[in-house]
C-alpha cells in the first residue's frame, strides 16, 4: 500500500513553515536579544493577529509568533 503524501501548503506569507513532533507548524521570529518572548495564539486567535505586538517587542528583545498545529488557520498535519 502506497504512503499517502502530505498536501502541499502555499508558501507563508511570512516566517516560514516547520515541522516538530510530525507536525507541520508556522512560526515567524523577530529581533534578537534576551529572553525570547513566544507569543502564544488563542481564543480563536492565530499568530498573524500579534504581529503588531511582536513588531513591537522586537525592537528590544527577539520575538516568536506561532500557530499550533490544530489552529483553524493554521497549518495541517
């Protein structure tokens, strides 16, 4: 029986697609510096709605935004 093959994703507008745990996610990271701070999506969120906010931060820390893998938006497995 042949594996079936994963759908191709369109390419991310920004940030870039990853895979962790054989899950496909999207992250997108901003500035540099210490600590990190990862901007978790929720309530009905996705991680493009915090873009202004990581802009923001990123001006004096580094930032990550993400969307889970189950996020309506977001990438599918």
């Amino acid at each position: 029986m042949a594996a079936q093959s994963r759908p191709e994703l369109p390419a991310a507008p920004i940030g870039e697609y990853c895979e962790a745990a054989g899950r496909r996610l999207w992250v997108h990271q901003l500035g540099s510096g210490r600590p990190t701070v990862v901007v978790l999506p929720g309530a009905g969120t996705v991680g493009l709605d915090y873009l202004n906010l990581a802009e923001s931060l990123a001006r004096t820390t580094r930032t990550v935004l993400y969307d889970r893998a189950a996020s309506p938006d977001g990438p599918i497995r």
